[in-house]
C-alpha cells in the first residue's frame, strides 16, 4: 500500500536500477510486510524554482496508512533518502515528505 512519488528537476534522470534498489530497501524494512503493495514513480517537474539558484532537486512524498509509530515513519523516510543519496549528484537538493493517508482511501485491485 504505500506509494513513494518522487517530483525532481528534469535535468536528473533517476533510472529503473534506482527504482528497484529503493523497491528492494522498502521491501525489506520490517514495517512493510506486504511488498507486493508498493507503489514507486517518479515525475520530472520542467519548471522549478528554488529560493534564488537554479539547483537540482528531488522530493519524495511517503504515503501510508495510518498506524506506524514516528520512529518506523522516521526510518523509512531515511530509507528513502539514503537511496536518493546512493543515485543522485551531491549537489542535489533532496528532501522527503511523509503524509497519512486518510482512512476512507480507496483503490481498485484488479482480479489475478
């Protein structure tokens, strides 16, 4: 169930192979015990601004269901941004976001 959106700078092209080295360090944190439910994507923002430079940058934005304690939310955002820092320049602007999402989510499974 949980998504990571990650927005960044259109000059970085984060690749499959990032994609995957964050599926499998989420896949195997003990606070996500259905792997299969992950959701991962990234956008390219075209146009972005930050303060007065024209610096690189990438967010992400965990999304879970309610219930984890703040330390296993802390960790996961630091699972993320760990990832972020193994794929992307140091020079890049990083950032994660973690927001609950509300109970009354819903989604739609296709049949197997």
């Amino acid at each position: 169930m949980p998504h990571v959106i990650i927005e960044h700078s259109a000059d970085l092209r984060p690749d499959a192979a990032f994609l995957d080295a964050l599926f499998r360090a989420l896949a195997g944190h003990p606070a996500i015990t259905k792997p299969e439910t992950l959701k991962l994507r990234c956008t390219a923002c075209d146009l972005h601004m930050l303060g007065t430079s024209g610096q690189s940058f990438a967010h992400a934005t965990l999304l879970l269901l309610p219930g984890r304690d703040a330390a296993t939310k802390s960790d996961l955002c630091q699972t993320i941004l760990a990832q972020m820092e193994k794929a992307l320049p140091d020079d890049t602007s990083l950032s994660v976001n973690l927001a609950d999402l509300d109970l009354a989510y819903v989604k739609r499974v296709p049949p197997e």
